[in-house]
C-alpha cells in the first residue's frame, strides 16, 4: 500500500512506515514487566479513560518527575495531551515503550471496589440474582458455584485482596450487617471500614473466598478454616480464612500473612539494651523453656519466628507445633494441630520428642498436659520456646504453677520469661516535636529516673539534653493517621539463681520475684515504650494505650 505524503513529492510504503517508526522507537526505554505496586493517586494523574483512549498511563512518580509507559510513543494526540499535563500541573516527563498485554496489566491498577461493586451487581440482574442465595434448594447449587464464579465475582474479591495488601492489612473482615455486608481492614491494630456491599453481593464474596479456601459453600452452621494464596510481585502473600456462622448470616475473616525476610534481626522487631543481649544469649542455650506472654495480637509468633529463622541451621532439627500454622519457614518440620481428630498440643508434643528434635516450639500452652510435657521436655535436653497468655512476664510464673507445673521443676527448666505488645510507629514522613502537659513529662521522668545510665545509653537517649515528644500530623502516605508500620515493646525476665529460689520456696512468690528482678534491671514494657518515645519511634498515647497507663489521652497530649 502506498501513502501519500500529500505534498506529490514523497510517498512512503508501509513497510518503510513501520521501520521508520520503530528505528524512532529505538532510541526510547522499555518497560519489559508492571512495577510492583502503582500508588492510584500517581494513576488518577491521567484519567482512566484517556489512559484507555491513548494507551498510555502513569506508573511511577519521584517528586515533580512521572514516568508514562505508552503502546505507541508517536501517537500524536496522545503526546500532546500528556504536554498539556505537564504544563499544567509543572511535570517532568520520562516515556516508556510498552506491549500491549504489560500496558494492559497496568490499567487493570485503575480497578475500583465501588466499580467492582458495580459491576457484580449489575451482572445479577434479573433472574441470575435469584440464583445468588446458597441458602435456596439443593438443585439451585450447581448455579449457584457458577455465579460467584463469574468474572465480576472474582474481580471484586480481587480488588479486596489488593486493598487488603497495599493498605498493608493484617487482617480483613467481610461481615454481614443487617441489609448489608460491611468490609474492614485491621491496619497497625486499628480496624476501619472500608466497603458496604448489598447483601446478594456479601454472599458471592463469602462463598468466593470459600471455594479459594477449598471450604464447603453449602456448609454455613458452623466455624470453618482454611487458607489460600496468592503471589504479588514475585512474593507469596498467604491468606489465613475463617469462617463463623452469625445471627444474620455468616462472617469471614482472613489474616494477610505477608513473609518477612527481616525476622532475624531482633532489634527491627523492638529489643534493645539488656532485653536484647538476655534473649539473645539465651535462645542460644542448649535447653529450657523460653516463654513469650501477651494477649491475642501482641506479636508473640512473629517474635517466636524470629528466633526460628536465627536458629535455623542444618546441624539443627527444629519441630513447630501449631494452631495454625501462620509463616512457613523453609528448613523447618513445622506440624499444625486438629483437634477435631485428636491430635492437640499434648499429644502432638508426645509424637514430636519421637522425632529426635534439637529445638521445640509449641504454639501454646493451654492446660495442665501441655505445660507438664513441656516442662518434661526442658529438662530432657530440649529448647522450647512457647506462649501464654498472661498480662506482664511475672505473671507466667503463678500461671504456670496453677497448671499444676511443681515449682521446682519450674525453676530446672524457666531460663527467661519476656512479654510484649505492639504499638503504632509515627509515620517518618510527617513527624513533628510537640510540647506535652507537664504532668506527662514529670511522669515520663519519674518512670526513667532509676535506670542505670548505661542502660540508658544503650537506648540513645541523653536525657541531660532534655526530652522530645513527637507526634504525626498525618500526611498521603500514611492515610492522614499520623503512624504507619508496628513495633513491639517489651519487658524481659532472666530466671537466676535468686529468682529461682524465690520461685521455690515461697507459695506467693509473684510480688518478690518481682522486686527482685527490678533490682536486677529489669525494664518494664512501660519503661521500654518511653525510651521509644524519646526516640521519636512511638507516641506517648500509644504506649500509655497498651499499657494501661494514666496518662491523658493523645488529643490532650498534644
């Protein structure tokens, strides 16, 4: 074919067009795979039906720099809106050459859940709605998997899995709510709502993440667990799925289980000074019991996989006992109890000393079995690392002794107690100093004055310098909170010489082992929490929230 220039003087071959376009595409950067997370704020820079329209769409932001991929860099109406753009709003343009299926991995970014909502909605009108209600006949079941199968289904559970994990949710819940079904994710501890969907909508959701969970959709009179997961930009995210039968229908909640590489290094999970140099050293001893204490939610797995993850090594058989089994860690034989069949932590802990282990860890200790196994294989050459729930480290001393454990077994085989919680970081992005009541000052000073100065060097802290109290004042990326991330405060008890004596001779020893291991050094979680508000880590409200403090809430601290 042949084309006119219009001039009469030239004409031009397709063929010729094409190599003429591609040596000018030559000279422009490709883009060979989508980056791994699109901020939607950097997309909306370019509206998702000019994106469309042009094939061309914002990836990346750095400052006043935006970087576009674009199917066809010479198209000339496309180019010209993208300088409008970028006068407009003052850019500096980067262009990258994409393929049309990248391109198109790109804009699927732009996917919305009201659009989704839309969408799935729109897909159930008229008579496939009725076929939406697992609760109809046993005939209408076939139908029914075949509708929260549908495109619509499955991309509005996608876009919830994508909230969930570029929100950085630890968990999400989908749970009906009178005509409706409410969507909230657990971000840094704090649940916030996020998505109301109609109740036919809730359902194909619930019974779509059942059928990815490998659960019975048809099964909704009692609990049920599961898992599934996903790769997201060459990491697995695992999901952790329950579900729970309610008075208006049934609830799911799933736990985002995003592996973290960074678990051996004790001081990112919080520990610092003496908390750090007793665990370190200790979960290194050849047996005993380690025991984590804290409530639901306080960041005892992740503390107790960090100490995995540092012991991991092939002259090492490391067995896990647990309910459930949250973080896979490769190289170690890691066993998830049933009880439904029998199988629980005593008995499970019976099978595990068969198995010639050099270290233990069991999710929990539950009852008088488990704690008397556990003591057993402590003083049979073991480590054991293992929780309870108690509200401060001391308190897992009378805790265990009500589980019938003999005291003097407990001090043969106790070598460190340590209790934790989390609380919210400051978001480094928007952090400002901020002037306090005087009253929380003089009680942040009376809680510190008595910690030996070494300790307090090892914190970074120079309190001759005075005290600082920070605050975020809430920015883009942090959602406009003010934090952003978890870190774990902590307090830890070294069982010696003297505390085990304490623990034997005396039947309400709680009070004077506790004396004794203040005199000792020990930082309370509450002392350990300030020196990371000095730090600028944490606020005074967060640490004071968790520890059941006194102190005035955050809105009068500031």
């Amino acid at each position: 074919m042949v084309v006119n220039s219009g001039d009469g003087k030239k004409n031009l071959t397709a063929d010729n067009q094409k190599r003429t376009k591609n040596e000018k595409n030559s000279d422009i950067p490709h883009l060979s795979k989508v980056p791994k997370k699109i901020s939607r704020r950097v997309l909306n820079i370019i509206s998702e039906d000019a994106a469309k329209r042009h094939q061309m769409a914002v990836f990346e932001r750095k400052g006043s720099s935006i970087r576009v991929a674009m199917v066809d860099p010479q198209d000339i109406e496309a180019l010209n809106m993208l300088r409008f753009i970028a006068e407009k709003e003052k850019f500096e343009v980067e262009i990258f050459l994409v393929s049309p299926q990248i391109f198109q991995e790109i804009i699927e970014n732009y996917a919305t859940a009201e659009k989704a909502v839309e969408e799935v909605i729109e897909s159930f009108k008229g008579e496939e709605i009725k076929g939406l209600d697992v609760e109809k006949r046993e005939e209408k079941k076939d139908r029914v998997r075949e509708s929260i199968q549908d495109a619509p289904v499955a991309k509005l559970v996608q876009v919830i899995i994508r909230h969930a994990i570029d929100g950085r949710a630890s968990d999400a819940h989908i749970e009906p709510i009178e005509d409706n079904f409410r969507v909230r994710f657990r971000v840094d501890g704090i649940l916030h709502s996020s998505l109301i969907l109609p109740k036919e909508v809730g359902r194909a959701v619930v019974s779509r993440i059942k059928i990815l969970s490998n659960l019975k959709i048809d099964e909704k009179r009692k609990p049920q667990d599961g898992r599934f997961k996903i790769e997201d930009g060459g990491q697995i995210v695992d999901f952790r799925v329950s579900t729970l039968p309610v008075i208006e229908g049934e609830k799911i909640a799933m736990r985002v289980l995003v592996k973290d590489d960074n678990l051996s290094n004790l001081k990112s999970l919080g520990l610092v000074g003496r908390n750090y140099e007793i665990l370190n050293k200790r979960i290194r001893d050849p047996y005993g019991i380690i025991l984590l204490t804290g409530p639901t939610g306080s960041g005892k797995s992740t503390t107790l996989y960090g100490f995995l993850q540092i012991l991991n090594k092939e002259e090492r058989n490391i067995v896990t006992l647990e309910d459930p089994v949250e973080y896979f860690i490769e190289g170690v034989n890691q066993s998830q109890i049933k009880p439904e069949i029998g199988y629980t932590f005593a008995n499970g802990l019976r099978s595990i000393l068969r198995q010639d282990p050099n270290i233990i860890m069991v999710g929990e200790i539950r009852d008088s079995e488990t704690a008397e196994l556990t003591i057993h294989a402590a003083l049979t050459g073991h480590l054991v690392f293992s929780t309870l729930h108690t509200n401060d480290a001391i308190g897992a001393i009378p805790r265990m002794i009500d589980m019938n454990v003999e005291p003097f077994l407990l001090t043969s085989s106790l070598r460190v107690v340590a209790a934790q919680r989390l609380v919210r970081k400051i978001c480094e992005k928007c952090k400002e100093e901020i002037k306090v009541p005087e009253l929380a000052r003089k009680k942040v000073e009376e809680d510190l004055r008595n910690i030996p100065p070494e300790e307090v060097k090892r914190y970074g802290v120079d309190l001759s310098q005075g005290m600082k109290f920070f605050r975020g004042k809430g920015c883009e990326s942090c959602g406009n909170v003010g934090f952003r991330g978890r870190i774990a405060i902590f307090e830890v008890v070294e069982i010696n010489e003297k505390i085990q004596e304490l623990i034997s001779e005396s039947e309400n020893s709680e009070l004077e082992v506790r004396k004794e291991a203040e005199n000792q050094g020990m930082i309370t979680m509450r002392q350990d929490g300030f020196f990371k508000v000095l730090n600028g880590i944490t606020t005074l409200s967060e640490v004071t929230r968790t520890t059941e403090g006194i102190l005035k809430s955050e809105e009068q601290l500031e």
